[in-house]
C-alpha cells in the first residue's frame, strides 16, 4: 500500500539527501526517517513529499526542503530535555522532528489558518508536546523563556530579531536565516557568537514591528 510507498521514500531521503550530504546527528536522522512528511503537504503535492526541495502551502509559505530541516535540528544541538522555540509553523512539518529532539516545542505561526491545520495535524499523528501558537513570532514568547533552542523558519533582514535573542538560555543556540545585502545565509547565534553555516533562500519573515 501507500505506506510502504512513503516508508522506502523516507528511507531513501535519509540516505540520499541527508546522510550522503553531511547530516551525521543520529538523534535528528532518526526524527526524519520517523516523519511523515507526506502528511504535512497538500494532498495533490502528495507525491512530491520526499523530492529535495520545497513546496507550497498555502497563504505564500513553503515547507522546506528535508535537507534544511535535518540541518536546522542538527545546529540546535539538542540532547532531549530542551524546550524549543520555532518561530514560523508552516506546515508543522520542523515542530514534528524537533518535538522527537526536544522535551516540548512552542511554534508560533502568523496565518491562523496554518496553524490550525498544522496543529491538527501535529494532533492526529500524536505529537503532543508541540504547542502551537498564533501571532508575531519575532516577539518570540517571553513567557515561556528561556528556550534551549531557537529555531527561526523565514529571514530575518540584518539580524536575527533581538527579542529571539534575549529569549535563549545560556549556551543554547539560535538557528536563522539572515539577509545581508544580496546575500542570505543560515545562521547558528550561541552566546554571543555567530556562524554562517550555509547559503539559503527562505520567505521573509514578516513582524508587527516592520
């Protein structure tokens, strides 16, 4: 049946597009052969879950390419007892992964409407320690601070938003794309330091404050 379809595709994207490209973290492998990412795209984009690349959700956003994914889970380092901060649910397809990496993730989503369908979804798999919230997800969530972990979907123009900044726990890392003139690159912010780990593109992350 279709199951064993998407299994031996999941294994497949593990090998190929993760393994072979440097993802080493067995913890966050695990996670993404463990995913059903099938489930967390449109119905007609079925067929395409496991493709390398990204596709289209609705409301203008993408769930991104299983690459990008592994390799944001994999910078957050995370050894399981972390509560984790996603800004940008999309799908719900990265809180799913993290979720299997972290004790708890709060994921913040601006379009109500991806959120319910992301948290629905998060709900029928069984994914209950991920909480999905509504709003602007450069504000982070002060109230649940510090995060262990902070993962952030879109691009943050010049800089990761300072909010998210002062709402990691010391030694915890902030993972997000950044633009600076032309050019976007993937991030790591841990105590103060930064390192670009990788070119990207991600949709723009959008704030109240803009």
């Amino acid at each position: 049946g279709s199951g064993t379809t998407s299994t031996d595709a999941r294994a497949r994207m593990v090998q190929r597009q993760l393994r072979r490209r440097g993802i080493h973290d067995e913890r966050v492998l695990d996670a993404m052969g463990a995913v059903p990412r099938e489930r967390f795209v449109p119905e007609d984009q079925r067929r395409r879950a496991y493709r390398d690349g990204a596709l289209r959700i609705g409301e203008g956003q993408t769930i991104s390419q299983p690459w990008i994914v592994a390799c944001m889970a994999q910078l957050l380092e995370l050894d399981g007892d972390e509560t984790v901060l996603e800004v940008g649910t999309g799908s719900g397809y990265a809180a799913a992964v993290l979720s299997l990496l972290c004790a708890e993730v709060v994921t913040i989503e601006r379009y109500e409407s991806l959120a319910r369908q992301a948290g629905a979804t998060l709900a029928e798999l069984g994914y209950a320690n991920v909480e999905v919230l509504v709003g602007d997800g450069a504000r982070g969530a002060p109230d649940r601070a510090p995060f262990g972990g902070i993962s952030v979907t879109a691009t943050a123009k010049d800089q990761p938003p300072p909010a998210l900044v002062g709402q990691l726990a010391p030694g915890a890392a902030l993972v997000c794309p950044v633009a600076r003139g032309r050019r976007e690159h993937l991030i790591r912010l841990r105590d103060g330091a930064e390192e670009a780990i990788a070119a990207v593109r991600f949709v723009p992350l959008v704030s109240d404050e803009d």
